[in-house]
C-alpha cells in the first residue's frame, strides 16, 4: 500500500514593490500559484509584521509605522476580498493539476497604502513582512 501525504502549497510569489499613484496612494501586487494535492479546498491566513501583527511598513528602526491594506482574489472570486491579519479566509479552491499550476498563477495578492497615512509618513524606505498561510480545509 501507498499513502500520499495531503499537501497544500503556496509559491511563486515575489516582493511587493508599492508605487505611487496620482491620488496619493501607494499600492503594488504580486501573484502566486497555490496548489493542493487531492481535493482543493483550503484556508489562508495573512500575518503582519508590525504591532500585534499589524500590516504595516516601517523605517528600519522600527520606527513611523505605516498601516497597509491586503486583499486577495483568485479564479472563483475574481472581486478582491480584504484580508484581516490572522483571520483566515475559507472555503478557496486550489489547483490540483500541478504543484506549479502550469505555469500560470492562480491567485493574486493586492497591497495598498491609503493618501493620508502615505502622506503623514517620514521620508525613508519602509518596508515590512507579509507572512501568508494556506492550510488545507
């Protein structure tokens, strides 16, 4: 007899660089292909980095943190959902066709920075982690 472990994987994605936009507002996105083996459903769950796992980047001291937003949408929800930091999301479906999805990324992951906060930040490079969880359902 064989057993094959239940897998569930998240890959291909890439750092979120955020542009300026004419209103004021930063964003940036990165896709990513999200695969399980057997049968699709899974969970995500979005983490920050910043104070009680905020989304938030930050100078390199830690220091004028500023908030950010996530959102998500794949192929069954094409209108982007916002995430909330350590609430996961349910009921997604993966691709079980290939652990790469053939090469075509299934997921896209949103980040923005409203006007007023990109506005009231210091000037310096911030940065931050977005720390992303797929379980299986």
């Amino acid at each position: 007899s064989l057993n094959k472990n239940d897998q569930v994987q998240i890959s291909g994605l890439s750092a979120v660089a955020l542009a300026l936009q004419a209103d004021g507002s930063a964003i940036g996105d990165t896709t990513a292909c999200i695969y399980r083996v057997g049968t699709p459903g899974y969970n995500l769950t979005a983490t920050g980095d910043g104070a009680s796992n905020a989304f938030t980047v930050a100078l390199a001291d830690g220091s004028d943190a500023i908030p950010y937003t996530v959102s998500f949408s794949d192929a069954a929800n094409a209108t982007p959902a916002a995430l909330s930091s350590g609430t996961a999301k349910t009921g997604l479906l993966a691709n079980t066709d290939a652990d790469d999805c053939g090469g075509t990324p299934n997921v896209t992951f949103a980040v923005a920075v409203n006007a007023t906060d990109y506005a009231a930040a210091t000037a310096g490079d911030h940065t931050g982690v977005l720390t992303l969880l797929v379980t299986p359902e």
